[in-house]
C-alpha cells in the first residue's frame, strides 16, 4: 500500500479547499478537480487510490462520472466515495462498498470520512494510517 | 354637505325625522348583503330580512312566526335545537358552520351562521340574533376539489405503474399499491425512507440512479431508464423509470414512474434468440437466400448466393433481380411476382438462368415468399439453388438416351438386313412393310410411341425367317405343305428372337401376332378381333398389300388395285376394318407410294 493519493471533485471551492485540508492533514496526497470533465481526465491520468465524490456539479454531474469510470477497466475498482447535500444520514449508512462505491452526507463528519477512506485502503476498519 | 343639507330641509319641512330614518335603516337591513334574523327565546322568528328570505326561497310573511328549526335540514334539526336551548340560557357554545337548510323548492343551501344573544334593558335574555352567510358556492367547490382528489387518489393508487411521490432528496412521501408490489415492502415501510436507505439499487445501477437524483435536484425530467431494482426480499427484477418535478401543496416534489419490463425483456430475448437462429440460417445455408423490394432491387443477400454470382455484398445491393436475366426470362419474373401477390407464398418453384459477374450463366431454381413488416408486405424474400449441374446432367441423360436410340434402332436394321441376306426376294420387304404400316397407324391417328413401335416391329417382322433354310425360302413354285408349315413357323421364331430384348413396347408381340387374321384364321395362335393387338392387325395389312405388289418366285407382281381389292374384299373378315380403310384412303386419297424399291 504506497499509493496515499486521493482525488476531491466539488464544484465548490470552499468544500474543496476543506476537504483537501483534513485529507492532507490525514497524511493522504491530494488532488482536486472542480468538475466532472476534469475529474475523468484526472482519473484516467493519475489513477489515484479513491475518488471523493460531489453528486450535483453543473455539466456532468457525480453520477455520470461514476459512471464513465465504472466503464473504463482501468479505472473501475477505484472506490467512490460519494460526498453530498443529497446523501442523507440514514443512507450513510446502506452500505456498497462490495461495489467500490460509499454514500456520505454533506456536510460530513471529519471522522467518519476519514473511516470509510481507511476501510477502502486497509480493505478493514483498522486506523493504522494516523 | 348634503345630507346636512336635506337633514336641515327635513327639519324644515317638519317631518318626523326619526320614523324617516327608521324607515331607512329597515331598508338597509332588508337588503343588507347577508341573511339576518331575530328569534325570540322559543326559536321563532320574529324578524327576518328579505335577504334571509330570499335565500331560504319563502316570502318574509311565510317565515315569521314559525321556528327557525323547520327550516333546517331534519338531520341536523335536533342538535340544533339542543344548542339553541344552551345559548339562550347563557352557556357558551361552539360557532355554528355548515347548517344546512332546505329551501322552499326543496334545494339545500349551507350556511356559517354568527349569533348575538338579545337583552332587555334589564340584561335578560330575550332572543338570538344571527347572521347568516351563504356558502353554498364555496362547499359546492370544495365538494368538487375532494371529488377530483378521490378521483386522483384512485388513479394513482391502482395504476399499473408503480408511482412514487418522493421529497428532493429521493425520501418517500407516498406510493401506490404497485410501488408496493413491486418493491416488496409495505406502505409503512417505505414512508420517510429513501430508494438509497433501502439499498434498492446497487453497483452501476446505484451510479445511474445518483445521477437522476443531480438531474431532479436542478429541476430536470429524467428517463426512461433502465435499472435493476432489487427487491425485499432480494430478487431483482428489470424496470424503466421515469421522474419528473411536481409541485405538491408549493412543494417541489418528485414523482417517479416505474414499470416491470420483465415481460418486454423476456419477449425481447425470445425475439432476439429467433433472430440469431435466422440469421445463422441466413449465414450459412449452402442454398442461396436472397430478399428484394416488389420492384427487385436486392436488400440483402446472403454468402452462398454471393459466392454463386460472383459478386461482394456491395455490389449486389445495387443490383436489379431483372438485371441479371436475360430479355426473354423477364416474363417468367412478372409472373412469379404475380403468383406471390396473390398467393404470398409461391407454390411451385421457378426456374432462371442468372448471369455471373464474370458472365457465365448459372442456372437457379427458386422459391419466394412475402415477409412482412409491421403486419404489412415489405419484401420478397427467395431462396435459390444452383442446378446448373442438374440441368447439364440431365442434358447428358437426353443425349445419351438419343444415343441409345440410334444404337438400337442401328441394331434394328442390322437383323433386318440378316434376314434380307438370306432371302433376297423378300429384300426390302420388311422396309417398305414398315413404311406403310407408319403411314397407316399415322392415318389412324395412333400415339407417337405406338406409331413408333409398329414402325420398329414391321422393320424386323420377319426375322424369324433367319431359322427356315434358305433353298425353302428361295425355291421357286408352290411349297409342300411341310414346308409350308415349317415357313409358318417363323412368326412363333421371331418372338423368341425378341422376346429378351427391353423395347419401350410389345415388338416381340406384335412380330408374333402379324399373320393372326381376326375372323381366327391366321396363325400360330389362331387369335381373334381384339385379342390381335393394334399394332399387328395394321402390320398383317400393310405386309399383305405389300407382299402382293411385289415379285415372287412363285408369281408376278399384283397391281396396288388388285391387292386393294383383296384387302376390302376381307375386311372385318380377315383384316381389321379400320386398318383397311386406312391403308385404302392411303393409295386412293393421299397418293401414297413406297419410296423403297
């Protein structure tokens, strides 16, 4: 497990800037598209470890990203994480990750976001990382 | 201004200004926008304006005196009175809304009444006042608002869609009983929860459905899309679904539509199945399948039809059925066309010659039939077979049949000529018998083979004479009666002779009957009339004419008249009448003459 490398789409500037904060605070490498058409090159380019997720972006929003990525054998088991208004608490906690994919309410949990990206690299819910 | 002005000219004039006002203020009330009456502490009407009686559809005298409460509908009558009894001994009571009153001409109206209790100047109590106000129109529109919503309600509850009212966030606010069904949980279980919460979709499905979620959040319809839906119990199941922003009591809603395509999906593999066995059908037939317009022009071909005209799939589809016949073969193609239009499917199959693209001709062998599109005529479709290779192998059979036929026909006249050889005053006598006999069995009118085998017959009728020694056929003057019957003998020989060999007819028959006479006179057998075949009673003629008009050792030659002569003199004793008659019309009618000599 090298690859520390997680890539934030929001089309939002302030949540973005936040979540790259307490992503690289967690000691994750970031990187950040601010909309769907970046966050396909990004991924293709970078592969990086798990893709943090906005569902409503203008132009191509989160589902349509997943979705081009989930067609692509490259890039289809990068877990998603999908972080957004849209996501209520009770959904949280549906649980997909056999998919690749998780449900996350805005605004998030610092911890439990944290959580659910250690489940993906640990493959369990260990907190080695910190 | 002026109404100080006409208070001080009614001042003036010295009228009571009192009772005018009075009068005034009556006529206001009269006519007042609202229903207004006075009861007295019983519940009769004491005073009522014309408003309420215009209303209630009485005239103002009809209602005075009489209690309030005739006038209310009797359902609510009692409890009306009941209340009118606590209000007028003080007690509070609640606000009166929807009475109900039936009018004079039967009708109801609904009315909100505000009542006042009535004191005296000492404060006690001496009637109600109240004012009523007719709210006939808006219950009769709320009665029509609930209707229309019942109407919905129904609708939406057994639709055979699955309908779902959901907030932004995908959390259910409503579902029909098919939403139910489909999903596999109870309409409690559904409430507040969300399509996500309930795990109703996963892996690209759950992708495909966050993306509806960001298109209904900006507003946007979606669908129809297809999705896996997994139910309660976890069977999946196919559904199409559709959302759309509504707006429910001012609140964006969802509503989504779903539909089982189970059916369509099963339907549509079945379809599909049926297609791949025809298109491998199609593919790999080793006969030809082609399919044209109703004007020929190729839409489709397959391989093997490719591979017989020489041509790429390109090239045929620009290319005419027509096109690749000859001039005269077009009118068999109108035809075939006609014979589908009528039948839609060709009975019997039809036969083309077809030009290569290197120019060769092949020869086809096709059958057509109508498809359909849509339920109507759009093609026909053909399949054809190369019998090139059959129809030269058939030519082949023609040909060496013909050859057989020379052959036979060269052995014929082989064992004509043995016998010939050997008697050389009969020389040509079997020729010129088979000669005339032609001619006679054509002047009956007999069938081509038959003519044929009495022609081959007569050629070799005397090949039994090869058996009888020479010196007996060669000897001049009259034959002892030994050798008389040894010369018999040769008809019975040149059966024997023939019998083996496979003619199409009875050769050896007819050569074994040619001396039978039908009266029974004749010889070996002593045959008669019909038991005589066809074919030897016209040779025993034409070989009696013959013999007579030619030399014999034994004799000059007859003239044709004296052998006529003989002939008619017989027939129907000794010869068959019709070949008499014949072989006559022969020499006197049509000029016959032997061409041999």
């Amino acid at each position: 497990m090298e690859k520390k490398e997680i890539l934030i789409v929001d089309d939002d500037i302030v949540t973005l800037s936040m979540l790259k904060t307490t992503l690289a605070g967690a000691g994750y490498e970031v990187l950040t598209a601010s909309n769907g058409l970046e966050a396909i090159r990004l991924s293709k380019e970078h592969l990086p470890f798990l893709i943090i997720l906005d569902i409503m972006m203008p132009d191509i929003d989160g589902g349509e990203v997943a979705g081009n990525l989930k067609k692509d054998p490259k890039t289809k088991d990068i877990p998603i994480i999908f972080l957004s208004s849209l996501i209520s608490e009770n959904e949280q906690k549906a649980d997909h990750r056999k998919d690749f994919v998780s449900l996350l309410a805005k605004p998030y949990n610092r911890t439990k976001l944290l959580d659910e990206i250690r489940k993906y690299y640990y493959g369990t819910d260990s907190r080695k990382l910190d | 201004m002026i109404k100080t002005g006409s208070d001080v000219t009614a001042r003036k004039k010295g009228r009571d200004p009192l009772g005018e006002n009075e009068k005034r203020y009556r006529e206001l009330w009269d006519y007042a926008p609202f229903a207004n009456h006075l009861l007295d502490t019983k519940g009769i009407v004491v005073e009522v304006n014309q408003t309420e009686a215009d209303m209630l559809g009485y005239t103002k005298a009809e209602i005075l005196g009489k209690p309030i409460f005739e006038f209310i509908l009797p359902e609510q009558r009692i409890g009306d009175q009941e209340r009118f009894q606590q209000r007028i001994s003080g007690q509070r009571v609640p606000k009166v809304e929807n009475r109900i009153f039936v009018r004079k001409d039967g009708s109801k109206i609904f009315a909100d009444i505000f009542d006042v209790l009535e004191r005296d100047g000492q404060g006690k109590i001496i009637g109600v006042r109240a004012t009523m106000v007719d709210i006939t129109g808006r219950k009769q529109a709320e009665e029509k608002t609930k209707t229309s919503e019942k109407v919905f309600r129904m609708t939406f509850e057994h639709a055979p869609d699955a309908y779902f009212l959901c907030d932004l966030k995908g959390r259910f606010f409503d579902v029909n009983r098919m939403a139910q069904e489909m999903m596999g949980y109870e309409r409690e279980e559904l409430m507040g929860k969300s399509l996500l919460e309930l795990k109703i979709f996963s892996g690209d499905h759950l992708i495909k459905f966050i993306s509806i979620l960001a298109k209904n959040a900006l507003g946007k319809t979606t669908g129809p899309d297809e999705f896996i839906l997994q139910r309660k119990e976890g069977n999946h199941i196919p559904v199409e679904m559709r959302t759309h922003q509504v707006n429910i009591n001012n609140m964006p809603m969802l509503l989504g539509i779903a539909r089982d395509i189970s059916e369509r999906q099963r339907a549509q593999e079945v379809l599909q199945l049926s297609n791949e066995r025809y298109q491998a059908l199609f593919d790999r037939s080793l006969d030809c399948v082609y399919i044209h317009d109703f004007e020929g022009n190729f839409l489709d071909a397959n391989a093997a039809a490719m591979n017989l005209l020489g041509y790429e799939k390109a090239d045929i589809l620009r290319l005419n059925f027509a096109s690749l016949m000859a001039e005269d073969q077009l009118p068999l193609v109108g035809r075939a066309l006609e014979e589908l239009k009528e039948t839609g499917t060709q009975l019997s199959s039809s036969e083309f010659r077809l030009r290569r693209k290197d120019g060769l001709y092949v020869d086809v062998e096709t059958k057509a039939s109508i498809i359909c599109r849509d339920g109507r005529p759009y093609a026909v479709q053909g399949i054809g077979r190369d019998i090139t290779e059959r129809k030269r192998a058939q030519k082949q059979l023609e040909e060496s049949l013909e050859k057989l036929g020379r052959l036979l026909n060269g052995t014929i006249q082989a064992m004509a000529l043995m016998v010939e050889k050997r008697d050389p005053y009969t020389a040509g006598h079997q020729k010129r018998v088979s000669e005339l006999a032609l001619a006679m069995a054509a002047e009956m009118a007999l069938p081509s083979d038959q003519i044929e085998e009495i022609g081959i017959a007569a050629v070799i009728h005397d090949i039994g004479k090869i058996s009888i020694p020479s010196e007996v056929l060669c000897r001049p003057g009259r034959l002892e009666d030994c050798e008389l019957s040894l010369l018999k003998e040769h008809s019975k020989i040149g059966y024997e002779i023939l019998k083996e060999i496979e003619f199409l007819g009875p050769i050896a028959q007819i050569v074994y009957q040619h001396h039978e006479r039908i009266d029974g006179s004749g010889y070996p057998q002593g045959l008669a009339g019909e038991e005589i075949l066809m074919g030897a009673r016209i040779l025993g003629v034409a070989d009696v004419v013959e013999a007579m008009v030619s030399h014999r050792p034994h004799r000059p030659a007859h003239t044709i008249e004296k052998a006529l002569e003989e002939i008619s003199q017989n027939k129907g004793i000794r010869y068959d009448p019709a070949s008499v008659e014949a072989c006559i019309r022969l020499f006197t009618e049509r000029s016959f003459k032997f061409k041999i000599i």
